[in-house]
C-alpha cells in the first residue's frame, strides 16, 4: 500500500499498477480500468488509501467509471 499511498500524496511519484492493487488486497483493478483507479487515488491524500477497505472504494469508483466509458465507445 505504500506506493498507493505515495501516488496519492504527490503524482510525481511512481504510478501504482495492476501488481501493485492485488499485492495490497484490492479487487477488480485491471489494465482497462487502471487509469480511472489511479485517478481516483491520486485525487485524494495519503489517509484516503490508509487501508485497503478505502481503496477498494476507490478502486470500485473507478471500475464503474470505466465501465460507463466503454458502454459510451
């Protein structure tokens, strides 16, 4: 969850990927909805992504997210 954390606390820092979800416990993050994920933790701070129930909440707003982009493509 640190690299989660870290990208949340300043985009400058290394952008969490797929492994990086699943290694802290988070679900549903794949590579066609990692950019609305890693969007949706980067618009928040460090306390926001401080366990791995906020991020799933994260991580489910940007998979719906995603989904309503591709029913629109």
């Amino acid at each position: 969850m640190a690299k989660i954390a870290a990208y949340a606390t300043n985009s400058q820092n290394s952008v969490p990927n797929v492994a990086d979800y699943k290694a802290a416990g988070v679900t549903g993050v794949d590579e066609a909805n990692l950019n609305e994920v890693n969007a949706g933790v980067v618009a928040t701070d460090a306390a926001d992504v401080d366990t791995v129930a906020k991020i799933q909440i994260i991580a489910n707003t940007g998979n719906a997210k995603a989904d309503a982009m591709a029913k629109i493509a």
